[in-house]
C-alpha cells in the first residue's frame, strides 16, 4: 500500500485532500485510479487507510475518502539533531538517515566551517528529503525541520533540553569528551536530548567552549576521525540504540 503524506489541515472527518508534490506521486507516477486504497500520515501520528475518490487534474487537488484511523503515540526521549551545515549533497544524506533512524527534529546551523547557506529552494528539498524518508520507512511522526540558524542562537534553547550533547573527538585544555556510550549509560530516562554534530572541520573550540560552558557535555565515537555525515548516523544511531527509539 502506498503511503502518503497529507498535512492535518487537509485532512477532516471522512476525507483528505492531496495536493502538491504528493498528489503529483499519486497521479502521475503511480498513476494510481479512483477505487485504489491508499496509507495516509499527517506527520503527528495519525494513520488512516482511505479510498481514492477522486484523482483530481493540475489545477484540482486529489480526494481520498477515509476509511480506517488509528493514533500513535510518540516515542521519548524526543532528540534533535543541531548539525552544521555540511555540503549539500552530505546535508541530504544526512536528512534522510536521520529521520529513517528516529530523530525528532532537526536544526541546521551555520557554525565557523559551515560549507552552505541554504537558499529557500533548497530548504525546500530537505523538506521534500524529509517527507519520502518518512514515508519510506513507515515512520508516523514527521521530523520537524526548522530553518538555519547560528550556532550563537543554537545555545540558547538548551535549558530546554535534559540532556546536551556536542561532538569533539579533539582533546582541549577545556573539555575531554568521554566516549558517547558512557555518557548516554549515565542518564538512564532523559525525556529530551540535544546533539550537536559539526560541518567538515568539525566545530571550532571556541564553539566546543562555549557549548560546554552552556550545558553541553562533549563526547567522541570513539578513536577514529569521521566524516560529518558518518558522525550523524552513528551518533544518532547509538542514541536509538541506548534508548530503544
């Protein structure tokens, strides 16, 4: 069955609406017919099996006639992913395993060795990214991905946050990271986790300093020099592993 992504707003008592990216998937790649039974998400848990009605043309959107719903719930500890703006080609790799793995949200930022700004169009393919990893992988809530922001506007949110997190395989005379699998085993229910991933170059220590200085605890993956977008996965990864994402 395929699925679709279908926001809450176009979805109401019986039917949904499909418009966009998604309703082009439907007619003109899928080339699905009314009568067909399609998955519907909204991004907020919701499942809904539905009937399509009507498979709309381009000026008109797709109707899907409800069928089945059913909630799930969200999973804790909720964890955000603050990475460095990488290439553009790693950011998407990056987007994408991300969220088949379980992060919550994600916050790009523009931090010493960024190697990007973002424009509005390409902002809009990591939400695209975003939307198929989601769907591919059978995911129920849709990562959050906010928009680029500095690392300086990065800090202050972390009071939010039970738990902070900040990459740093270098030892400084201001922060010796312990090995992330320690520090994750230290903290046996946080409800929410911040981790901090760099761009190539890694984050300055000017930034590792002040992270650390605001609540931030540095960690390494261990003694070999990753990749940034091997960095994401695997710190992510062990994350989802420790806390059973």
């Amino acid at each position: 069955m395929h699925t679709f992504y279908v926001p809450p707003p176009q979805i109401h008592t019986d039917t949904a609406t499909i418009t966009d990216s998604e309703q082009h998937h439907l007619r003109n790649v899928l080339r699905l017919t009314p009568g067909a039974t399609i998955r519907i998400i909204d991004g907020q848990g919701n499942v809904y099996t539905a009937e399509v009605l009507d498979i709309g043309t381009n000026r008109r959107p797709s109707e899907a006639r409800i069928l089945t719903h059913e909630f799930h719930a969200s999973v804790l500890p909720a964890l955000t992913l603050f990475q460095g703006l990488p290439k553009n080609d790693k950011m998407e790799l990056i987007l994408q395993k991300a969220t088949e793995i379980g992060v919550t949200q994600i916050i790009p930022i523009d931090s010493e060795h960024a190697l990007q700004k973002p424009s509005q169009s390409r902002y809009e393919r990591w939400h695209r990214v975003v939307t198929s990893a989601t769907k591919q992988c059978k995911r129920t809530w849709l990562p959050k991905l906010c928009e680029p922001q500095t690392f300086e506007a990065s800090l202050t949110q972390l009071d939010k946050f039970s738990l902070r997190l900040i990459l740093n395989p270098h030892l400084t005379q201001e922060s010796r990271p312990g090995h992330i699998k320690t520090v994750l085993r230290e903290v046996s229910q946080p409800t929410s986790i911040a981790l901090f991933v760099g761009p190539e170059g890694g984050f300055s220590d000017r930034e590792v300093t002040a992270a650390t200085q605001s609540g931030c605890v540095p960690v390494t993956l261990g003694m070999n020099i990753l990749r940034t977008e091997t960095a994401a996965i695997v710190a992510i990864a062990v994350t989802a592993y420790e806390y059973q994402l």
